[in-house]
C-alpha cells in the first residue's frame, strides 16, 4: 500500500476540481446540536486540498488546516488564498504541534480513516477545550443505487489497485465507538450528488488514489471500460454521482 502522505501526490488538479463538497447542511446541524457560531476555532486535521475547511471559512470560522501532503497543503492555499482567516499548517494528526486546550471542533473530512487512532485521539484530546466536539465527515459514493453507480462499482473492483484495502467503508460503528470512548458516538447523513459529463467523470475516477494513473498497468483498461459504462448510461451527455455525506460526531474529553 501506498503511504497515506503522499499517495494524493500526483492527484491534486483532479482532486480540487471533482472531489464534491460538503452540504450546508452539515452547519446547520452543527448548530443546532454543538452550539457552532462563527467565533468557534476549528483544526481541520488533513484538510488536503481545502474542501472541508472551505465549508467552515463560509461560515466565518478560523480554521487550522493540518496537512501532511505538499501537494495538497499548497493546493489549499491557493484555492483558499481569499480567506485571512484560513491557516495552513505542515503537520500530521498524530502530532498537530497546535496549542493545546485551544479548540472548540476539530474536523476531518475525508481523512480519519488514514489516522493511527491511538495516538490521533490523545492528540486531539490535547488540542480540544473540554466541551469541544469532534467531527469526522465523509462523502460516501453510493455502490448500488442506480445501474450506473453498480457498474461503476464493479469496474472499480476490477480495475482498481488497492480498492478494497484503502476503502474508509473498512472502518465499523465499534472503531468509532471505541474512538469517542467512553462518550457517545452521534451519526447523521445527508443526501449529496454530483453530475458528470465524461471528462468531469473522468477527472472523477482520477482524483481516486487506487484508480492507475497514465502510463501505469492498467490505466487504458479501466479508462475503455469507464467509457463504455458511460455510454451504456448517460442521459443528455451527463450521468448523476450520488453520495451520502456521513457524520460522526461527540465528544472525546
């Protein structure tokens, strides 16, 4: 397997412009049962190329985004550039190096499942007030919804490098129990899509790290076999992406 640090490397202009974002929603929810106003501080923890921390800059949060990745920590920089109150931190969740007891959310989108739990969670537990919440959010495809996404699905199975191993779905509710033990686990999904015409979707598929890039085994294969399913579905030039957006949220303190 790829390392985590680097493996989104040679992924960042496809990941930027087709990777989709988070509903408002999310907010909302926020809100209502954390208590999130504009003033609440926020550490984005692999904040990749800035579409978590994006959503919460909109609010008018700060937002500390940790990232690893060079690629993707410049990438967010330039596509956040219009927000003073954006940070970009070279770090990793393991050992964030932000002050402790500092803040009111720590987020990640897209990225728990890359983590080394034990040691993220006693980090996060330093850097959270003691009231703070914890957030991990994901865009979460869906596999069998509609006769486009199941072949796309197993195109993936086929083709993919690494699929199954790097799949966050590999995480279960007791790894996310056990993280925020001994307080519990809240759970909330909302609905999220996109929609493709093929050089979007296949921008889509690319921005995917177990999806071979040019030159790699593999990449012409899965690219005729994208093509064909495409073909097979599309209506009006455009096939629809449809995504549950999943949070898992509470306390850890």
């Amino acid at each position: 397997m790829k390392n985590p640090t680097s493996r989104f490397s040679d992924r960042v202009e496809n990941y930027i412009k087709y990777r989709p974002g988070y509903p408002t929603e999310v907010l909302k929810l926020l809100e209502t049962e954390c208590d999130l106003t504009p003033e609440s501080l926020i550490a984005d923890i692999g904040s990749g190329t800035g579409i978590s921390a994006q959503l919460f800059l909109k609010h008018h949060n700060t937002v500390y985004g940790v990232e690893p990745n060079a690629e993707m920590r410049t990438a967010a920089e330039t596509f956040l550039s219009d927000y003073p109150q954006f940070h970009s931190v070279n770090t990793a969740a393991e050992e964030t190096h932000l002050p402790g007891d500092l803040f009111d959310f720590i987020i990640a989108g897209q990225a728990f499942h890359w983590f080394d739990r034990d040691r993220t969670k006693r980090e996060f537990q330093r850097i959270l007030k003691p009231e703070g919440w914890v957030v991990l959010i994901w865009n979460e495809r869906k596999v069998d919804s509609t006769p486009f996404l199941i072949a796309y699905e197993k195109m993936l199975l086929e083709f993919a490098t690494d699929y199954q191993e790097v799949n966050h779905t590999n995480i279960s509710q007791g790894d996310f129990s056990q993280f925020f033990a001994p307080h519990p686990v809240l759970n909330h999904t909302f609905p999220n899509s996109q929609t493709f015409d093929f050089p979007a979707l296949k921008g889509r598929l690319l921005s995917s790290s177990y999806c071979p890039n040019s030159g790699q085994p593999g990449h012409e294969q899965m690219m005729s076999r994208l093509q064909e399913i495409f073909a097979a579905y599309q209506t009006e030039g455009t096939v629809p992406f449809d995504y549950d957006t999943n949070l898992f949220y509470g306390h850890i303190k």
